[in-house]
C-alpha cells in the first residue's frame, strides 16, 4: 500500500497525515472487496524494514494498526475474519509492541467464526524472513526440504496462492511480500497511490485474474 507519504507530500500535509488517510482507504477497499465477493485480501501494513523510519512516523502507524485491529463491530458486520502474518512475537527478532500484539489477538479471536472474506494483515512482515523460518522448519520434516514442506511452514499456511498482486504509487517493482505465494501471480501496476486508490483500480486488477 505505497505512496501514503507522498499523498500527503502534494498535499502540503505531514505524512502521518498520509498514513491516516491510507488506513480510512483499507477500511474502504475491504467494503468495496466484500462486495465483490473476493474471498481473500491481504494487505502489506507494516515491514520488517519500516522500522527504520523515523521513530514518530512510526509511532503513528502503530497506533493506526491498534486502530485497524480494533475494527471487530464493522470487520464482523462484513462477516469478515481478520488474521496476521508476521515475526512470531514470541521470536528474538519481533518487534511489535504488546499494545498492538493484543490488539491483533483480540481482532483474531473476536472474528474467528465469520464465514466471509479472510482479510490477512501482514504486520512485521518480510518475505524473505518467512521464507528462512519455513526452510528451517521444513528441514527437520520427514521429508526434508521440499516445496510442500516448505508450504506447509509458511506463516499461513492456509492462505491460497495469490492471483494477483497490486503496487500502488507508480512502483514497478516486486517488494518484500509473499515471495512465494505470489509464484505465478499477475501484477497490477498503477500510479495512483495508495490513499487514491478506489474500486476502479480494484476492479481494473481484478479484470487481470
């Protein structure tokens, strides 16, 4: 979900202004998505290399994913079932604050019994990092390394392989995210950044499926 920054840049607003803005979009885009009968959206929020943005910016995005997780009356109006991927909290690496871990659990456990839409936040999130992880983990299967092996120890291991991939704010470039489950996906590039992004793009990336 790039470009928030630079929504606001034009504007002459601050780019945590831009982050608001970006997180009342996802509040939209989910509502647009349930219409649409998509079954599956997950959204890139945060990083495992956003924490080296300046420490208010930062600040900032943390209280809006409090704020996001703590969307249940409306994710559950939806029927939408929330879930996270990201550096297990219990890892030596994670990072994410215990404010926002119960935040996530709560969201979690309050939406585990929707039947529509799986809404997947990735929060302290690296392709490559769930990629390690998978590996090390699918080295002490029976089987040893394998492509099923590995499958199987990703983050979620439910989550159906992507159809398509959209990158927002004139990016034409893969980032960090689902490296694997996106083998094969189609990419949706447009200019337009993230907080502008409407159900005409959407429904433009979902014309690439």
């Amino acid at each position: 979900m790039d470009g928030n920054g630079r929504w606001a840049g034009k504007r002459g607003l601050p780019r945590t202004a831009g982050h608001t803005e970006g997180e009342e979009n996802l509040a939209r885009i989910v509502r647009i998505a349930v219409r649409r009968n998509i079954g599956w959206l997950t959204v890139f929020g945060f990083s495992t290399e956003n924490w080296r943005r300046p420490r208010p910016e930062v600040r900032h995005i943390l209280g809006l994913h409090e704020k996001l997780f703590g969307r249940v009356d409306e994710l559950n109006e939806l029927n939408v079932r929330i879930q996270w991927i990201g550096r297990p909290f219990d890892s030596p690496e994670a990072r994410t604050p215990r404010y926002v871990q119960r935040a996530i659990r709560k969201a979690i456990a309050s939406t585990a019994d929707n039947t529509g839409m799986v809404l997947t936040v990735a929060f302290d999130y690296g392709g490559r990092s769930e990629l390690v992880a998978a590996v090390d983990s699918a080295r002490q299967s029976p089987d040893g390394v394998t492509t099923d092996s590995i499958s199987a120890n990703l983050c979620l291991p439910e989550l159906p392989p992507v159809d398509v991939l959209v990158r927002t704010s004139g990016e034409r470039r893969v980032s960090n995210f689902l490296l694997w489950q996106s083998a094969g996906a189609a990419i949706y590039f447009t200019d337009a950044p993230w907080p502008d992004f409407d159900a005409a793009e959407l429904d433009a990336a979902l014309a690439l499926t």
